[in-house]
C-alpha cells in the first residue's frame, strides 16, 4: 500500500475533475481516493446577503463510473491510496493529459492508518475493532459518512472508496 | 527646502509600480470603461438613478458651532451634501495582481482625501461618502491598471480567496462565484452584487490581463517574478526600521541608532 498526492497547479472545474476519477479508477492499482479542495457553500453563510442560495457552478453531481457523486469542493488536490506502485506512468500520463497548466505528484504518508483514542470514544471498541480498515482516515472527523463517502463498484468485486474533504 | 516625497524605496520595478500607484501626480493606465450603473449594481447599495441617501443637512444650511479646523479643512463634495458613508472592499490574488492591500492603503490615502480604509491580509476596504466612493471606484479602482478582473476581486463579505491557487480560467477561487469567466467572450462577468446577492443582468468587467501584462505591472514581490531580495535598497530601509523599533525600543541610546 502506498499513497500519492496529486497537487494541480490550478483548482479544478468538476467536468476536470469528473474526467480525472473516471480515468483514475479506470486503473486496478487504485483504492481509494480522497478529494481535497475549497469548499463551495449552498447558500452565503456570512454578510447582509445571509441565505440567499450561491448556485456555485461547479458544485454539481459527476458521474463516476456510473455513481453520481455530489461534488461540494472545488479540488484542489487528491490523495490516492494504491496497492503497489506498478502504475504510476499510467497517472503521470493521465496528469499529463488533463493538467496542462502543471502538476505535482507526491508519494508519501497522508492520512492515517491507525484508529485513535478519539475513534474508541466515539465509536466504541468493539464497532471500531470490527469496521472496514480501509475507511479508516477517509474522512474529515466532523462530516458524515453518507454526504462524505461513495463507494464505486470494481469489475473485480472489489470496491472503491472515495471521499471529500473540505478546508477553509 | 520644500519636501519631496519619495513614496516608496527600492530599484527595482516593482517598487517603481508601487511609487507609480501612490503617486498622485502619476496616471495610471486606463484599460477599461465600466458604465457608471454598472459599479453601482456590483457595489448594491443604491438603485442606479436613484439619488443619494443623506445622514445630516447640507453644511451650508447647518448650524454648526465655530471651529477653526472647520474653515482650514475644505469638505469633500459629498460631506457638503450629507451623503451617507459607504464602502467598496477589493480583495487581491497573490498570483501578481496589480495592487495589494497595504499598496491600496497607501495609495489611497496619497491621492484622496475623505477617505478611511481598514487593511486586512486579503482584503482591503474603502469607506467614503457614497458619491466620491463611486466616482474613485469607477475612475481609479476598477477602470485603470489598479483593477485586472481574473486575480481582483470586488467582495464585500465572504472574501477567501486571495492565497489560493487560481482556478482553471485562471480566476481567483470565490465560494460565492460572484464573477464566472465567459468562455464565448473571454470576458469577466458580475452576476452577483459585492456581498452576493444576484443581479438581474450580470455586469461586464471586460477581458483579464495577460500573465505578462500582470507580471509588469504587479506590486508584489514573488520569488518567480521578482524576489524582495533583489531589491537591497529595500531590504536596507526595512533593516533600518527594524533595527529601529526592536534594538531601539528595548535601548533607546545613542549608540543604537548610531549607524541607521
């Protein structure tokens, strides 16, 4: 297991990124994938215009691999978990590809691996013990895991997982 | 002797961008023409046409007690009529945008008068009686090379945005998306006022600058542009200074501030 970090030189449109996930988990090296990125509100949260609906034109639903996943960042970049490194031309040239105004490609340790002290408070020892290992350090501790996380079928049965992370 | 201002030191064309913008004597570059209801709308506290709201009499009709200040300082136009004070806030990418809030301050304050501006990392905000505000606003900040509309942004609330990357159009991030990029046109389009409330027709700010276009005339140091490093006559006022404050401030001798 090995992650990178895939850090465009520009944020991207969701068509952008859309086009990235499909390609990406279009390869069998690939586990998951977490979305980093500015989170785009639904409605102004601050100021005279409080309330008024934002219709951001990139918070919008892409479809990946045939699931519709709702965006609500605006990537900025993405930290991918893969089995072995026997793939990474195949995401250089994807990069290549789509991010024409400049990429970097980092491999290196980004999220954690371990349950917390936290994760036993919150969640108990035994659901902890018992949960997927592979969700563990997927999401932000505060978001919820049906707007947060979408699992993407494999044709080997096996899944994907993908998940959003938010930063202001 | 009568005393010259020198606005600003340093060689290197940066600093002479930043003495260019604080010069009030300098005119700086007009590359666009806003119509003036279109600032209006963006800046959405007042129906284009509609007159000016007043918070006291005009002066003139005041009674007001004698006061010597008072027959020193002449008031703006807009102190005379009692207009009420508004504000337009700027916020500037850091990816070479002409101006940056501590340069708008500065220069603000070099070339107009009535003017009271509040300097943040990212944003940097005018308050000023409403008619003079929307004359600077059209005249100074949006119509000249102080204004590109990819890297500067009119945002009154909600602001972050000026130390991220750009976008794909190479627009600076807005959670709001208060301004989109037309990709017919390749123009700037207001579709939202300064805090985010629709507009019923979007506001056309015209074309961004070109990355080489903004690399000639931005005021800020970067290290793929121009390093503050380079400029050592900079470096040594801003040594000066410091040496100044800190050695000064905790010895306040002779000796201290001997070699500044």
């Amino acid at each position: 297991m090995i992650e990178i970090e895939v850090f465009p030189h520009r944020y991207l449109k969701a068509k952008t990124t859309e086009r990235f996930l499909n390609e990406i988990y279009s390869l069998s090296t690939v586990d998951r994938v977490i979305i980093h990125g500015q989170p785009l509100p639904k409605t102004v949260y601050y100021g005279p215009a409080r309330g008024t609906p934002v219709n951001h034109s990139e918070r919008k639903i892409i479809d990946v691999h045939g699931v519709p996943v709702e965006l609500t960042v605006m990537a900025g970049r993405f930290w991918i978990t893969l089995k072995d490194d026997s793939e990474m031309d195949k995401i250089e040239e994807v990069c290549k590809s789509l991010f024409h105004y400049g990429y970097n490609i980092k491999v290196g340790k980004f999220t954690r691996d371990k349950s917390t002290v936290t994760d036993y408070i919150k969640y108990g020892e035994m659901l902890v013990n018992m949960m997927d290992r592979t969700l563990i350090g997927l999401t932000d501790p505060r978001s919820k895991y049906e707007s947060s996380v979408k699992i993407i079928p494999k044709d080997s049965k096996k899944e994907h997982a993908e998940s959003f992370s938010g930063h202001i | 002797m009568a005393y010259e201002p020198q606005y600003y030191p340093g060689k290197t064309k940066i600093a002479q961008n930043r003495r260019n913008h604080m010069n009030p004597n300098v005119e700086l570059e007009k590359l666009r023409e806003i119509p003036d209801d279109d600032i209006v709308k963006i800046m959405g506290q007042r129906q284009p046409g509609e007159d000016y709201k007043t918070v006291h009499p005009p002066l003139e009709e005041m009674d007001l007690p004698e006061d010597y200040v008072r027959d020193l300082v002449e008031p703006i136009s807009g102190a005379k009529e009692g207009h009420r004070i508004r504000y337009i806030q700027f916020a500037d990418s850091m990816y070479n945008a002409p101006a940056q809030p501590y340069d708008r301050a500065r220069t603000y304050m070099w070339r107009f008068r009535g003017v009271d501006t509040g300097t943040l990392s990212g944003r940097q905000v005018i308050e000023m009686r409403e008619s003079n505000l929307e004359e600077i606003a059209k005249n100074f900040c949006i119509d000249t090379a102080f204004y590109d509309p990819a890297v500067c942004g009119i945002r009154g609330a909600t602001v972050h945005g000026h130390s991220l990357r750009l976008d794909e159009n190479g627009l600076m991030f807005d959670a709001l998306q208060r301004y989109v990029y037309d990709e017919k046109t390749g123009h700037v389009l207001y579709v939202k006022d300064q805090v985010g409330k629709p507009l019923d027709e979007p506001v056309d700010v015209g074309e961004p600058l070109s990355p080489e276009k903004l690399v000639e005339i931005t005021t800020i140091y970067r290290k793929d542009n121009i390093p503050m490093r380079e400029d050592t006559e900079l470096i040594k006022v801003v040594k000066r200074i410091h040496r100044a404050r800190t050695l000064g401030g905790y010895m306040p001798t002779e000796d201290t501030f001997k070699d500044l």
